[in-house]
C-alpha cells in the first residue's frame, strides 16, 4: 500500500513539474494563473488535473474544445512517479529519498526542456542542486555532500579551462557545472565519476547519428545523458562500488 502512495506522490510532483516544463521557458508564472487549456483558453476542473488518469479518461483530449493534449503530460507523470517509487525502494521511505527523489524529477524536467527548447533554467538547475545538498540525515553528512558538491564543480570549471582552451571556444556552460555539483552531492567523487564516464558513453552513439557538417545544429543536449547515467549508477551504486574495489582495490 505504501508503495502505491509513493508512485501517487511522485505522480502529483510530476504533475507540477509539467508546469514547469511548459511554463519556465516562456519566463511565466509558474503558480498562477491556474491550468487551462493551451488551445481555448478554459480552466480546467479539479478532476482534470488527476495526474495520469484525468489524461487517459479523456483520451489525450480537451474535455472542451476537444484540441490534442500532448503526451509528455502524462509520461512525464508516470516517469516522475516511477523515480519516487524506485527511490523510496533503494533508500527506504526517509525524508532524504524524498529528497533525492525531487532531485531526479526536476533533472528530468530539466532534461525535458534542454531537448525541447535547447535552455537549461538556473531556477530548476539550482533547485535540484539545494536538494541534492540537503538530502542528509545528520550535519556530517551536510558536509560530505557539501564538499562533493564543491569538488565537483571545481573539477568540472578546471575541465573547463583546459577544453576551452584546447577547442579555442567556450566549452560547456555554467549549467553543467552546476549539474556537476549535484551529481557529486548526490553520488560521492568516486561515483559521480563513473557517471560522467557512463553519460560520455550513452551520448557517444547518439553524437554519431545527429552528426552533421553544420555546426549550429551540432548542439546534442547533454543534460539527458548526465541524468540518466545518475540515475543508472545510484540504482546500482553497490555493485559499481564492489567493482571499482575489486578492480582498483
Ligand atoms: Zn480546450
């Protein structure tokens, strides 16, 4: 039963994050005006907004004008629903999984809306990163994660300088430096590691199918692949741990 309540909370949080998804990158309020429908402009019921459900019952439809609502809505709810449920399953029901939890659900927003709009919001960028943060169960665990966070942006700025300088360009933003400080916050250096190294190879194929000789268009989102590798090495953060020792000792 309580497993059910965690995929329903999840469900709810995904919901609000559709939001965001929509709203941040058009710089709008994301609390008001209340849901309405994109096409004519209606508020919509209490019953409407039923994650997942509400969507199904009305068949991808608005229950007004009968204009298409996207898919994303409800995806995003059922993926959204699944990390709370999967997160609560690995780290138990804590107010920490919580946290990292919301973590992974705003990553995915972000996510989401670097593939869609090719922008990555500071505001949802940096909520991640307070969660990630505060996601501890005593002070002392503050400061691992504080000083992982910080490890990891500075390795990530350092990176930085030798990039840019070797590509003779600006190389990655200040979005992926923060993302670099949740990731270490998150998952500890040693981890966050192999995250980084997973996400290059995740991207690595994807890079060779988009290629193309115009370098505008060149421009892979990498937010996805570093959430998604995150997301892999925290599930299966024992058995990479009991590998790295059994290869580095
Ligand atoms: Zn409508």
């Amino acid at each position: 039963m309580e497993w059910i309540l965690v995929f329903i909370l999840g469900a709810a949080i995904g919901s609000f994050l559709n939001v965001l998804i929509v709203r941040t990158p058009r710089d709008e309020n994301v609390s008001f005006p209340a849901s309405h429908c994109m096409s004519c402009d209606t508020p919509l019921r209490a019953w409407h907004n039923v994650p997942i459900l509400s969507w199904l019952y009305l068949r991808g439809k608005c229950a007004f004008c009968g204009v298409k609502i996207s898919a994303q809505y409800p995806i995003v709810e059922t993926l959204t629903g699944l990390v709370f449920l999967f997160t609560a399953l690995k780290l138990g029901i804590s107010f920490q999984a919580f946290g990292i939890a919301m973590v992974f659900s705003l990553l995915l927003s972000l996510s989401i809306i670097d593939f869609r709009y090719k922008m990555v919001p500071d505001s949802i960028n940096l909520a991640a990163l307070t969660f990630a943060l505060f996601s501890v169960a005593s002070m002392g665990e503050f400061f691992t994660h504080f000083t992982n966070a910080l490890l990891f942006a500075g390795g990530f700025t350092l990176l930085r300088f030798y990039l840019s300088y070797a590509i003779k360009k600006e190389a990655m933003g200040e979005a992926d430096i923060m993302i670099a400080a949740t990731m270490g916050a998150v998952l500890g250096v040693q981890l966050a590691l192999v995250a980084i190294f997973l996400s290059a190879i995740l991207a690595l194929p994807a890079l060779l199918l988009t290629r193309t000789d115009d370098e505008e268009s060149q421009q892979l989102p990498f937010i996805p692949f570093l959430a998604i590798s995150m997301w892999i090495v925290l599930m299966f953060d024992t058995q990479i741990s009991l590998y790295l020792e059994a290869f580095y000792g």
